[in-house]
C-alpha cells in the first residue's frame, strides 16, 4: 500500500514537473526508474501542437478576416452607389416630365390635314404643303403629301373612289390594270415604310423618292 501511494505521488510529482519542463523531466524520469518506462513527453508536444496549430489557425483566420471584411466593404460600396443611382434617376425624371413627353412627341407622325371627303381631298393645296415640310426639311412629312397628291390626281381622272377608311392596299388594287398600276403599288411601299414605320427620311433619299412619285403625275 505504501509502495502504491509513493508511487501514486511520484507520477504526479513527474506529471506536474513535466507539465513546466516536459521532455527533460520525461528523460530524468525514464533514466531514474525503470518502471517509469512509459513516461513520455508526447502528451507535451501535442499541447505544444495544440498550441502552434491554434495559433496558426488563429493567424490565418486573421487575413481571411481581414479579406472578408475588404469584399464587405466593397458590395457595401457598390450597393450604395447603386441606391444612389436608383434614387438620382427617379429624381431627374419626375423633376423633369416634359423631357420625355418630349421625346415621344418627336416620334410621333407629325399631323397632317384630315381629309374627310374627296372634295376635301380635291381641294387641298398639296403643292403649298410640300414646300413648307421642305422648308422645315420635314422630309417624312413632304413624301406623305406626295403620297396624297398622288391619289387626288387618281380620284380626279376616276382612277379610284377615294373614302377615308380606305386602306392604301385598296387603293393600289383598284388601279393595279392601268399603267401606272406598278409604279403605284411600289410607291405606296415606300410611303408605308417611311410613314407607317416612322423611318428617318434623309434629302437625298426623299429627292429620289419623289422622282418616283412625280413621275405618275401628268403635269410633272
């Protein structure tokens, strides 16, 4: 029993020792007491393991913190930047409605007189109309004249029935057998695509174009 319990406080004697100086007090047991043999200082290393291995973790944890917090602060910045883009935007375009009214506007066909009737249509001055458009190079505006003047010569010589709901398609089936009949059907393509299609008009593109409309008309 008293070997026992002098043996008892020599392993923790040695365990406390080894705890401050583990590998020398480890060798000074085993070379003492041969049934000391198992005392070793691994379980000190691997505290010692413990140790660095938390510290490097700890070390590493530090830059990937730090990395973290860079490409916080970067969305933080660009989420920012994107509310403030958002809210300059809704602030410019309630603060100025008319702008894009405005724009709008100018893709709108511009107006044209409303011809209700033949006699109407008869009567109209195209010639005055196309020259003012010229003079504002309205030049989508001048073809459509031209596209007018063009059925009133026709309606005039009883070529077609001119009626406002009529479609152009009507009318170029209506003179389709006269001479004029594929120079028209063509004409009315272009007008549909410059009018209808809103299709920008340049002068020389318009110059050549109405070469081709004046060339149906009688008196050209």
């Amino acid at each position: 029993m008293v070997k026992q319990l002098f043996l008892f406080l020599l392993i923790v004697s040695g365990a406390a020792s080894f705890a401050q100086r583990p590998s020398e007090d480890a060798q000074k047991l085993k070379n003492s007491r041969r049934d000391l043999w198992y005392a070793d200082s691994s379980f000190a290393r691997s505290d010692q393991n413990k140790d660095t291995n938390e510290g490097a973790a700890t070390q590493k944890r530090t830059p990937d913190s730090r990395m973290l917090n860079k490409i916080t602060a970067v969305l933080g910045g660009l989420v920012g930047a994107l509310i403030l883009g958002a809210l300059g935007y809704a602030f410019y375009t309630f603060s100025n409605p008319g702008k894009k009214k405005q724009k709008k506007e100018k893709t709108k066909a511009p107006d044209s007189p409303a011809i209700e009737t033949a006699d109407a249509l008869h009567q109209t001055d195209f010639t005055a109309l196309i020259q003012a458009a010229e003079t504002r190079n309205d030049y989508r505006l001048a073809l459509r004249y031209h596209y007018l003047r063009l059925l009133q010569e026709f309606s005039r010589q009883g070529l077609i029935r001119y009626e406002k709901n009529k479609t152009n398609r009507q009318y170029a089936e209506e003179i389709r057998h006269h001479k004029w009949g594929p120079d028209f059907q063509l004409a009315t393509r272009y007008y549909n695509f410059v009018w209808y299609g809103e299709y920008p008009l340049h002068e020389d593109s318009y110059r050549s174009l109405v070469i081709h409309f004046n060339k149906m008309l009688p008196y050209e």
